[in-house]
C-alpha cells in the first residue's frame, strides 16, 4: 500500500497530514470522531536531527492543548550517516525524540507506531520501538541491526549470523522476526479496514507500558529479557 492509500483507509473520514521532504505532520479524525496526532517519517528518509526535533516539536505542542491518542508512521532509513548530525549531537536529538513520545503516552496519549515500510537502527529505536505499540503491515522491513553490521560488531561471519537467524530471531531481520521478539505487537491485514483495526487495537491497547519482553518470551523469540527484567524489579526492592 501507498502511504496515501494508508491514510485513506486508516482515516476515511478525513485527515491533515502532510508530507514535507520525508517528515510527516498533522492530525487526523477517526471514526469516534476523536483527534488523532499523526506524525512519522515517509519515503525512507534518513532519520537526522532536523527531522528528529521537528517530530519532537510536533508531540510537545500538542501537550495540554490536544487530548486523544498519537500515531507514529515509518517509512524511513537508519539514523542519519553524517558528519554534521553527528557533531551536532545526533544520540541526544533522537533520544529526545523517543522520550517525547514515552512522556506523550505516560500522560494519557496513547501511542501506536505502525511501520509499513524499512526502518533499521536508530530510527527504528526512536519512533516505532518508543511508542507503546508497534503494529506492523505486510511487505513492512524492518531491521534493528542488519547482517553486515552486526558482523562488524560481533566479528562474527557472515556465514555464522545468517546460521543463527534460521533459528534465533535476534539476529535477523524483518517483520516475523521482530514480531516473534515481541517488538512487534501484531501484524494487520490490508484486505480489510485499517479504520476498523485501528480502533480495535485503541479499544484494547495494553496496560502495560512496555510489555515486549513478556510478549516475546511467549512468542519464543526472547527467551530470558523477561526473567531478567523480574529479577531486576525484585532486587530493586529489596534495595528500597
């Protein structure tokens, strides 16, 4: 699907959203007639600074002057590859990104990502993965990390990793993968309204701000972050 036949179907009622250079921004009407913030990255534009502030922007102004929840599209590259962004403090333009969003949902905005198209690394960790559900649509590409890169990483092979990923979904790509790690929330059809499966999904959002690794561990995909996270929590206490 077309990003405009995304946002026909996902708003038949209308919307405002608009797309200036890879960044989307507006607002939209669902069928309870609720606002809904709309903002995200199209056409796989590299996530950088500029586009990071600005969606940061966008979120903030619309605390305690909007109410309703906030959708987050992806379409985009990894982080932006540059000197300047880097210099400029790039880790801190999309952290800050990412918390906005956290803030948002924290305090009565629930957020729903939905990636229909490729995202990888740090755009993927600041915009899909900070929203507190990840939905993906078919033919979605999503990568936290690819092949070549985690070889550098890790100083394994190529061979070794494209081994592992038959069979431990933490070193693959793609939507099944992340999905079976829990990262993805659930997959929508597109034979069907996406109005109507947004709605459902806002009907029964998790209560449960991040609950990837529970979902993870019952899909098999992430079998030990969720013990670990347990175990965590309890020697927290016990330091109280």
């Amino acid at each position: 699907m077309t990003l405009d036949e995304i946002l026909s179907s996902l708003f038949p009622d209308g919307h405002e959203v608009r797309n200036d250079k890879g960044v989307l921004l507006g607002s939209a009407t669902l069928r309870s007639g609720a606002n809904m913030l709309v903002l995200g990255v199209a056409g796989r534009t590299a996530l950088g600074v500029d586009e990071a502030i600005r969606l940061s922007g966008h979120v903030l102004r619309s605390i305690g002057r909007d109410s309703g929840p906030i959708l987050v599209l992806v379409d985009s590259d990894s982080q932006r590859m540059s000197k300047r962004d880097e210099l400029l403090g790039l880790n801190e333009f999309l952290a800050h990104l990412a918390k906005v969003l956290i803030h948002a949902d924290t305090n009565g905005r629930p957020t729903i990502g939905l990636l229909y198209g490729h995202s990888a690394a740090g755009a993927l960790l600041a915009t899909g993965l900070a929203t507190r559900v990840l939905v993906g649509l078919p033919g979605a590409d999503p990568a936290v990390m690819d092949l070549p890169s985690m070889a550098k990483v890790t100083k394994l092979s190529m061979e070794a990793l494209e081994e592992k990923a038959k069979s431990t979904p933490v070193f693959a790509p793609g939507l099944s993968n992340l999905a079976q790690m829990g990262a993805v929330h659930m997959t929508w059809s597109q034979d069907g309204s996406l109005a109507d499966q947004l709605e459902a999904l806002l009907a029964d959002m998790p209560a449960v701000r991040d609950g990837r690794d529970a979902l993870g561990k019952a899909r098999g995909g992430r079998l030990k972050a969720a013990d670990i996270a347990e175990r965590v929590r309890d020697l927290a206490l016990q330091a109280r």
